[in-house]
C-alpha cells in the first residue's frame, strides 16, 4: 500500500504500533451486494522508492502516466510516500448481501 506520511495518519499510526486491520468492501446498493474481506495482523513502512511506487501505479492506472489523476502523477517523485507492506496473521471472507 502507498501511504503519505504527512497527509496521512495511516503510516504514523503503523509506525508507533504496527498491529493493524484492511477490509475491503465490495457493495452495490441497487443489487444488495454486500462483499466483505478483512484480514488482521501488522505491518511495516518501508522509504519511498520511486521506481517501486511507479510499478504500482503503473499496475492499476496503466502505463501512460499523464492520465493519471493529479493525486496520484507526483508520488514517484515525492519522498513523503511510503510504501506499507501489510502482514495478515487472520481473514475473513463474509457475503454480507441482502434482499433488494
């Protein structure tokens, strides 16, 4: 995961305790799609690596960084992103779905 250690409280928060929680949420109001993945366990802030962050987004935003969204086109070159490597100990996979 990319996290900016000025703008975000995320990494700051793994670096005084590195006991942490993703989920991942898929939902559809229309359809009564509830989708849910959590895992627990910890992780770890690893420097800014330009070339690394760049493979990343380059992975989910395509290869033609000039269409990137603004929010993303500066992060090879800026040092306040850091990469966090998450280690799950525990997960959970759950349909939470309901009737529409």
């Amino acid at each position: 995961m990319l996290g900016n250690y000025e703008a975000d409280s995320f990494p700051r928060r793994v670096e005084a305790d590195d006991r942490c929680a993703v989920g991942v949420v898929d939902f559809d109001v229309a359809k009564g799609r509830v989708l849910h993945v959590g895992f627990r366990g910890t992780a770890s802030l690893t420097a800014h690596d330009a070339a690394r962050a760049r493979r990343l987004l380059r992975r989910y935003l395509g290869p033609e960084e000039s269409a990137w969204d603004p929010r993303f086109s500066a992060v090879p070159g800026d040092p306040s992103w850091v990469l966090l490597r998450f280690h799950p100990e525990t997960g959970v996979v759950r349909d939470q779905s309901y009737q529409r």
